[in-house]
C-alpha cells in the first residue's frame, strides 16, 4: 500500500511539472513581441527551466530569434521612413550620400550590438553548469539567435547602399548634343569637378563600410 501510495505522489508530481512546464512554454510565446518583457531578466530563468523539456526549449529559443529579427527589422524601416527617438526620417538625408550611408549603419551597427547582448542574456545561466554539458545541449548558439535577429537588415540595407553607389557611378547627363565648342572648355571642367566629388564620396562610404565591419 505503501508502494502504491508513493507511486501515485509521483505520478500526480510528474503530471503537476509537466503541466508547469507547458504553462511557462506557452507564456512565453504570449509575451514574445514585448521588447520589455524580453529584456527583463526573468526570461533568462525561464529558459533555463525550460531546458528540461529540450522540445519546448528549442522551439521558444527559434521563436524569440524570429520575434527579434521582426522587431529589428521594423525598427530599421520605421527609422529611415518615420524616423525614431525624436531623430528625422534617414531618408531625409538621401541627398548626402556619405550621411545616408552612415546613419544607417550607425543603426546597424547599434542593433547588432543590443541583440548580441540580449542573445548572450538569454542564454545565461542562472546556475553555471559544466561548460561541455551546456555547451552539447545548447540546440541553438547566441550566434545563431543574433544572426537571425539582424537578418532582417540586411536586404533593405544593401538595396539602398548600392542604390547610392549606383547614382554616385553614373555620370552626368549625356542625352544633349553639344552644337558648338562655345563653353565646352567650362562644361568639361564642371563634369570633372563633379566627377571627383563623386569619387569622395564613394571613397568615405568605403571608408565607413570598412570601419563598422571591423568594429
């Protein structure tokens, strides 16, 4: 009877963990879109709960990268068309092709640093085990999670770093014939000057790509 008894306790015990497993799993994914909520510490216990159902742990880890790659992403989008933290529109500068190119990497390279620090956070343990034991049930790295996170940017920022670089190669407008040599001296020159100013400026962009790749 004992025996018996002692059975149940468990089972009745296993049953209560397993239902407080998925309550967390499911709360989790209710908050994911609050920026807040992410960022508290909470979340970083609550993930290390959670690894002792590797299923709900995996799956909560690939659903806050993808929250954070759509958050990011909106961000970016919101900054160069609505402009964000009583900053301007980035396109408003469109015309400064060296400003434009740096305020959005300036942005970038922002991003990139919070979400690594949110990706290493997350993956804090909040009681440090062996590190080969953590390290071979880690189904997701904090490079993976970071790089999903910042994937976003990448399309809308290339496209319009090589819409710059685009206009800054083309030369000037060739479409009117020149009927007579009066003035042609002064148009050559006025072509040349412009032509290095363009050079300048794909040269500092260059400059500017440079450096935040390395930093």
């Amino acid at each position: 009877v004992a025996a018996n008894s002692a059975l149940r306790m468990m089972e009745n015990l296993s049953q209560k963990q397993e239902r407080a497993y998925e309550r967390l799993y499911v709360f989790l994914q209710n908050h994911l879109e609050d920026d807040e909520f992410i960022l508290h510490g909470f979340v970083s216990n609550a993930l290390a709960t959670l690894r002792h159902v590797p299923a709900f742990y995996a799956h909560t880890l690939e659903l806050m990268a993808a929250a954070r790659r759509a958050h990011v992403t909106k961000q970016f989008l919101l900054a160069l068309t609505a402009g964000t933290d009583d900053s301007p529109p980035m396109e408003m500068r469109a015309h400064d092709s060296v400003a434009y190119v740096g305020d959005m990497l300036a942005f970038s390279f922002k991003s990139f640093s919070v979400e690594a620090d949110l990706a290493k956070s997350l993956l804090l343990q909040p009681e440090q085990e062996e590190q080969d034991e953590e390290e071979s049930s880690q189904p997701i790295s904090t490079e993976t999670i970071l790089s999903i996170a910042v994937s976003g940017l990448a399309r809308p920022l290339k496209s319009r770093i090589l819409q710059v670089i685009s206009t800054l190669a083309r030369r000037a407008d060739e479409s009117n014939e020149v009927d007579s040599d009066d003035g042609l001296h002064d148009d050559l020159e006025e072509e040349g000057t412009l032509i290095c100013t363009k050079l300048m400026q794909i040269f500092e962009i260059c400059g500017l790509l440079l450096f935040y790749s390395n930093a």
